[in-house]
C-alpha cells in the first residue's frame, strides 16, 4: 500500500514520514550487478537508504528530491 501524504499533511496530522532514497537504490543496484558480474558474492542484505523527514526538514532540497508533490 502506497500512502501519499500532502505536504502539508506533515504539520498537522503527521509527526513525520519515512521515504526511500531512490539515488540510493540505483547505486547499490549497478553496484551489485557489477559484483555478480565480475562473479564477487553478494551481501544477503544490500541497505538502499531511507530519509526521515518531517515539518523541520521537508524543504531541505535533499528531501524534496524524493517526495512526490
């Protein structure tokens, strides 16, 4: 289930919210292609990062990057 919260949802009925970090996804994903090319193993757990946000920090750019308006 996918929750999409209003930004201004943030101030006044959420405490704060989680989201990926998709730049992070993609890194780990070539990085672990490029492992099992080169036949390297693989972690069992590849961690692709997440950010934290709420009403203090929702418009550092970092965090406006990954949130869908």
């Amino acid at each position: 289930m996918t929750l999409l919260v209003d930004m201004k949802g943030i101030e006044k009925r959420f405490p704060g919210a989680i989201t990926q970090n998709p730049v992070g996804i993609g890194y780990e994903t070539v990085k672990a292609a490029v492992m099992a090319a080169k036949g390297e193993t693989l972690p069992k757990v590849i961690d692709t990062g997440f950010y934290y946000y709420d009403k203090s920090n929702i418009d550092d750019p970092k965090i406006a990057a990954v949130l869908y308006n």
